[in-house]
C-alpha cells in the first residue's frame, strides 16, 4: 500500500466507513409504506424576501420511511415539525464561495496541512503517526476505474489526491474554467460554518433540510413522485449506466452540473436530489429516527454526538440529498429520506452546501 493510499485511509476513515456501509447494503426497493399528512403551512413573513432564498413554510410532516428495503438509517417513518424558515434556491456555486475566499481571505481545510492531533481521534487508539511527508494539504477525489470492479472496495474508485481542493476539483492540474456555476465541493463542515457567518445565514438542520426536499408531497419515493424518470424526464443529476465504471451520462453530465440544471420542486428549490450532497448541521446518529419514535434509547451525548455503528470513533455530520454518483445498480441515495454521515473535518468531490435563514423576529413596540 503506497503512503497516499494509506492516508487516504487513515486520516479519512470515517468516509471509507460509511461508503463500506451503504455499499453493503441493499438497494432500496420501490414499496412505500409510509403514511403522512399534510403540513400546515406557516405564511411567509413581511420581511423581504432575502436574495437568493425562498420561503419554505413549515408544519407536520413524515421524515424517514418504511420502505421495506431502505437502508436502516432511514427507518421508521416519524411524524415530527418544523417551523418556516428562508433557504437558498440552489447550492452556493464556486463563484460565490470564490468571493467569500477573496473578501476574506479563508484558507480551507483541503488546503491546509492535516493536524494529526485532530485526525488521531478518530481513529482506534494507538494508531501509529503517519510521516510527516504523508500529511499534506488534500481532498478525495472520484476516479472511476476504466473496468469493472467490485463494489465492496471503496478504495478502487476514491482517491486521495494532494493539492484537491475547492478551486483545483481533480487535483493541481484543474481549475474552475466553466465551472463558475456549478456547486462548490471539497468544503468540511467547519468551511461550511465561516462561509454561513459570514453570510449572514446557517446551516439547515436535517429536519429542515428534508421538509424542503419533499416540497410538501407526501409518501413519495422521490422529491417529485414515485417514479425515477417520469415519461422518460431526468430531473436530478445521478449516475446512469453501471457504477462506478460506466458512465452513460444520459442525464447529459458525467460530474456535478450548473445549478439550476433541472426543474426546481414545489417551493422553487433546484436540484435538492442529485448533483452533490449537502451538509446539515446535525451530528450523525444512525439510530436517530428509531430513537424519535422511542424504538431505541436516547443517545448519550456526552460520551459523543455521533453515533455510527460501523465505525465507533466516527466525527460525522449529516449530509443529504445524494449526488452525481448515486446510481441505481449501487448507491440509491438520491431520495429525501436519504442521509449519510461525512467526517465534519473532510471534504470530496461530491459534497457541497446551501444555507437557510431564520425570519426576522418582530419587537414589540411599547409606544
């Protein structure tokens, strides 16, 4: 095993788990036995609408689902609410996080040299300290083998590519030429949280996040229906062909596309399914949906937020929504009940961000 290789292991374990994970899992199936009700619908404040974001109006809904065969992560369906609050229409593009980086400065996590202070919690005690040439500033990058592979083997498609980043996707040698529009990626959490301050807006937790997904439709396999294609239609970015090998790009890109690329849901949200993942600011916890229905006991929070049973020293924040790799032979993630964890200090070339936004509080007056 060659050093980048090893690091790739090491210091992005978390990752290698939860893909490992979804791999082995069985491919959703088509049956849903969801039951929900309509959400009431909060009306949209006087205020403004910021530029940019739409009102989604909250209420009751379904989270989850009972499909017979979705991953377990996703099981059972519970009722839950959520209140109205403002989101982007579409993921922040590369344009809009290159002027965040040019009003501010940042320095992103790819770009900076790994701390293996940092690293060495979340892997099993003991591990010994990579050298010092290995820990060098990087991202993992999608490399899809020439032939078929099997699917069990995360590390025949993933590679650690030093110098990925935001602005050089592939490595080094890319850059962003005609990508202007298209979802930043390689952003860890903590680049998510400076970019949202610095906006002025947050992170949608995962409950928000898939109250908008579903565009007020309920026990839907998809954001849009049940059906993946209606009349022959793509209407998300997803792998087409077999994964991870053959790319048939029938959906007409065979990475991320420009936002805005597919028709937008019921509350004018584009591309909530597909094209890259999206982070929430909730910490992952593969039992959390069992938990809310009290099939599971409550998480001690104390001991760590996360909660993985694959990889017990897991760091993982929630993502959602699937990406440009999720193919039907392997990964049929992009479905709003969807979720997965990604290791809060690591970014790859499939997940990015939108943000949300609180409505204004109204004072009262005493005059």
């Amino acid at each position: 095993m060659d050093r980048l290789h090893y690091f790739s292991k090491l210091c992005l374990g978390t990752l290698f788990f939860s893909l490992v994970f979804l791999a082995c899992q069985p491919k959703p199936s088509s049956e849903n036995h969801s039951s929900s009700f309509q959400p009431s619908p909060s009306p949209q404040p006087s205020e403004n609408s910021p530029e940019g974001m739409v009102w989604i109006p909250g209420g009751e809904f379904t989270m989850g689902t009972n499909e017979a065969n979705a991953y377990p992560a996703e099981k059972p369906a519970v009722n839950v609410a959520v209140s109205g609050f403002w989101m982007d229409t579409h993921e922040v593009t590369n344009a809009e996080f290159q002027k965040f980086v040019e009003e501010t400065g940042y320095v992103t996590i790819a770009e900076q040299k790994p701390d293996w202070e940092d690293l060495k919690k979340q892997v099993p005690p003991g591990t010994p300290k990579p050298d010092d040439s290995v820990l060098v500033p990087g991202s993992m990058v999608f490399t899809p083998p020439p032939y078929p592979v099997p699917t069990q083997d995360v590390s025949l498609w993933w590679s650690w590519v030093e110098g990925a980043s935001w602005k050089h996707p592939e490595g080094p040698e890319s850059n962003l030429e005609g990508r202007a529009n298209h979802p930043v990626v390689h952003i860890a959490y903590e680049d998510a949280l400076a970019y949202a301050e610095w906006a002025g807006k947050r992170l949608p937790t995962e409950l928000e996040w898939e109250f908008a997904a579903r565009g007020g439709a309920k026990g839907k396999r998809f954001a849009w229906g049940d059906e993946l294609t209606p009349n022959g239609t793509y209407l998300a970015n997803t792998f087409q062909g077999v994964f991870p090998h053959e790319n048939l790009e029938s959906d007409g890109f065979s990475g991320t596309s420009p936002v805005k690329s597919f028709a937008p849901n019921t509350y004018g949200l584009y591309d909530m399914i597909g094209n890259v993942w999206e982070l929430t600011s909730d910490w992952y916890d593969a039992l959390k949906l069992a938990r809310l229905a009290g099939e599971a006991p409550k998480l001690d929070a104390g001991m760590n937020p996360c909660y993985n049973p694959e990889n017990p020293y897991a760091q993982e924040r929630v993502i959602k929504g699937g990406s440009y790799l999720c193919a039907e032979n392997y990964c049929v993630n992009y479905r709003p009940s969807a979720r997965q964890g990604q290791a809060f200090d690591s970014g790859t070339s499939n997940v990015g961000f939108r943000l949300v936004k609180d409505p204004e509080k109204k004072r009262l007056s005493m005059n």
